[in-house]
C-alpha cells in the first residue's frame, strides 16, 4: 500500500513540490495534504497548482485533537518538515512516533537551532569561513534540529560566495536528495546514494 505524506511548509515550497513532483512521477509515495502557517507562503500557490490539499493552520492548531483528524482522515503515515518554522508539539511526536522528519540547509549539529533558518543559515557559514555546507535530514524531538541525523550531503563554500550562491547550491542538493531519501525512509530502507 502507498504511503501517504503530509508535507509541513512555511515558504516558498520547492522542496515541497520537488517531493510531490517525484511522487507523482514514481508512485513510491504520495503527498496526501501540505500544511502550512504563512497565509501568503509561495508553498500554497504551488501546491494548489499541483492539485494537494492545503490547511492554513494559525499558531497552536497543530497541537489540537482537530488536527490530529484530519490528519487520520488523510490517511496520514508520516510527516515531513520542509521549511516549516513552528516547533512541533509533543503530542504530534508521539502520535507519529520515529515519523517526523525533517531538512536543514547545515550539516548539523553546526548551524542549528531556534531561529537557525534560510538565509541566516548560510550566513552564518559564511561568517564562520567554513570549507563545506551541505544538508542534513534527521528525525524531529522536541528541542529545533536536535533529532537524530539520518543522512547528510555536502557541498563547498567558496571564496566569493553570497548567501544567494550558497542558498541555490544547498536547494540543489535538496531537490536531488530529499525526495528519493523519503521513498527509502518510508520502506525502513538505509538511502546511500552512492550505492
């Protein structure tokens, strides 16, 4: 049976619709319903383009019995953090226990935390003369980007670099990655891309 996502999102979504791109394309999965707490994030337009449900949700909805039915309702397996700048409930944590993951543009544990997102991400790299950036997937706790790593990918930062540059270079290793890692996620399969 096809395991059903809800995708969380809070901006411009294109990590969003590269996983509902790929899910349409290979039916490993589907992105059953986007969630989302921005009420002009760029995630909606693109998501209503692609024909996904989206609910607008305002600060503590998510940590309502509500919400919990309409996740059940949508047949819900898992959940994927995409740029989503709420922290998550412990009561949703529980309800999808080792279900929950979610992407950062660092390789953490560097460059983590509350507030730690987008450009103040790679910012912060770049005032730190780093050699290397790169992304991290790991599960979701109760404490922003403390779960446990579950793969990461690097790449360089290099002399010259602009947030801008090193922001494409990061959604690149995004979009390549992170859709294909959740269809190995979801089967209880290790994801190496270089096997």
């Amino acid at each position: 049976m096809t395991k059903r996502l809800a995708v969380f999102a809070s901006g411009n979504g294109t990590n969003a619709e590269a996983i509902a791109r790929y899910a349409n394309a290979t039916g490993q999965y589907e992105l059953a319903v986007l969630v989302c707490n921005k009420p002009y994030a760029g995630v909606l337009k693109r998501m209503y383009a692609l024909g996904i449900p989206s609910y607008l949700v305002h600060a503590g909805m998510i940590n309502t019995q509500w919400f919990m039915k309409m996740l059940r309702s949508q047949s819900v397996d898992a959940i994927v953090l995409a740029g989503f700048l709420q922290l998550i409930p412990l009561s949703l944590i529980g309800e999808y226990q080792d279900k929950i993951v979610n992407i950062h543009p660092s390789l953490l544990p560097d460059f983590g935390g509350k507030g730690m997102y987008g450009d103040k991400v790679h910012q912060a790299v770049l005032d730190s003369n780093e050699k290397e950036s790169g992304i991290t997937i790991h599960q979701v706790s109760e404490e922003y980007d403390k779960g446990r790593i579950l793969f990461q990918a690097k790449c360089p930062v290099f002399p010259g670099d602009t947030t801008e540059s090193l922001a494409s270079r990061i959604h690149s290793l995004e979009h390549q990655h992170f859709p294909v890692f959740l269809a190995h996620w979801l089967n209880g399969k290790q994801y190496n891309p270089n096997v």
